[in-house]
C-alpha cells in the first residue's frame, strides 16, 4: 500500500518574524526595528493579513496585522501553538574558518536544528579575536541565526556563543551523551557505531551531542588530543576530504538522521 504523505500545514507559506520572549507577551504584539522596517517595505503587509511570530523559545503566534506607521506593526494574536524542545540539544563547537564562511555555517545549523552554536579560535585559522570585535561578531551571528529560524520555521533560537579557544571550552567541563569529533585521523568510527553502542548500553538515544569540527587543515595534534582526551569519539566522514563548512552540514545531517527515529530507539548491529 502507498504511503500517505501528510498534508502541507496551511501555515507554512505565512510570513514569519521574530519577537523575544520578553516580547511577546499579551493579546498584541508590535513589530518594531528591522522587523518592522521588513515587514513594510520589503513585504508590504496590510491590515488584516494572518502572519506568524517566533519566539525563539517554542511558541508560534499566529498573528493578524492590524495599525500600523513607519515604525510599528500591532499584531493581534489569534492563537497559539507551543513545540517542546528537541529530545537531544545538539551543539556544534565549529572552528571558525577564513572570510565570512561561519555565516553560512551558522544559518546551516540553525537550519538543522542545533540548539548551541560555539565558535572555535583554532590554531591553524583564527587563533584570536579582541573582545570588542568578538561581541559585536557574536551579535551579527546570532542575527543571522534569528534570520535562520524565520525562513525554516524553527520555533527554537539557537543560541551563538562568544568565540573561544577549545582549551577554554574544555576547561568548562561540560558533559555530553555522546561526544563526537570530525576526524582525519585512522580509527575514527562511521557516526552510526557510536549511536548504536550508545544505545545499546543506554537502551535510549542521547539527550545531549556535540560535535567539533576543524578549520581548513584540521585542528592541530595537540588540540585533537585535548579533544578526545576529554571523551570525544572519533568519526570519519568518509573517504573524500571535505571542506570546513561541509563537513559541519554532513555531521548535522547526520545527527538529525540519527535522532529522528520513530522509535528513538537504534536497534543493535546484527
């Protein structure tokens, strides 16, 4: 029998913006700034139109547009749907590669789902940055990132950390379900391996995931060791060597395949 695929959500060809939490509080809500700029002059929008507002924290407001002058939009709410978080919070801990490639990488992610979004200074690339610079990059980041969620439809706002060294962010300790690393080097394991040792052991999928990819080049010896030394697994992606901002899009992909079983449970290698 033929599979029934489901029916396209009459909401998905809605304009969508973005609102913080802070402000989307209320029977109205008022599109200000860039948001209300685009919405006038770029899309045009009139009164009466239904249009949708993000939250970045799992709710969407489906809005219609009321009064609006230059420099405000009132929205009426008109319902409210809420989305729970993913069961597994992926981080991507992303060397930060030349010219304006983290960009890209950072909307890619965003757009796969990762909740965390950490930007590395590597040795072979961008080893530093002043903290004025790093504050204002970290900003336009997480713009991109709100941009992200509105052409996808993510109701969840990943949050772009301030860039830091992979020693700094070891040194905060934190703890993963499965830590992962993208590998060159001999005995690094297809993804699938570990999810499924992972789940043979835990009888679940992980709650928690990271995975740390390198710049052009890769990270260094040292900095590889500090990784794993840590925990993190090994995976090769494969035979073909591939760019930085690929190689994010193909572990992201992958995660997302992996956790995004029906049964969330990965049955044991035969």
């Amino acid at each position: 029998m033929e599979a029934k695929s489901e029916p396209a959500s009459p909401f998905r060809n809605m304009h969508r913006f973005y609102l913080p939490p802070d402000q989307s509080l209320g029977p109205t809500l008022f599109l200000t700034g860039r948001e209300a700029h685009h919405a006038s002059h770029v899309l045009r929008l009139r009164r009466g139109q239904r249009v949708v507002v993000l939250d970045g924290v799992g709710h969407e407001f489906f809005c219609d547009v009321g009064a609006s002058d230059r420099d405000k939009i009132e929205l009426t709410v008109v319902t409210t749907q809420s989305h729970p978080p993913s069961p597994c919070q992926l981080t991507l801990l992303q060397a930060i590669p030349k010219g304006k490639l983290i960009e890209s990488i950072i909307q890619k992610a965003t757009e796969l789902g990762a909740a965390r979004i950490v930007p590395l200074l590597s040795e072979h690339v961008v080893s530093d940055i002043a903290e004025p610079e790093a504050a204002r990059k970290t900003a336009k980041w997480q713009l991109i990132a709100i941009e992200a969620i509105k052409q996808a439809g993510n109701p969840w706002l990943p949050r772009v950390e301030m860039p830091i060294s992979p020693a700094r962010f070891l040194a905060r300790k934190e703890k993963f379900d499965l830590p992962l690393i993208a590998s060159l080097q001999s005995g690094a394991q297809h993804p699938r391996a570990y999810f499924r040792a992972f789940s043979s052991r835990e009888k679940r999928l992980p709650e928690s995931a990271c995975v740390w990819i390198g710049p052009e080049g890769d990270f260094t010896s040292a900095e590889v060791s500090a990784i794993t030394a840590e925990g993190a697994l090994p995976i090769t992606l494969g035979k073909l060597v591939l760019r930085t901002e690929t190689a994010a899009i193909y572990c992201l992909s992958i995660l997302n395949y992996e956790l995004q079983s029906p049964s969330r449970v990965i049955e044991p290698a035969l």
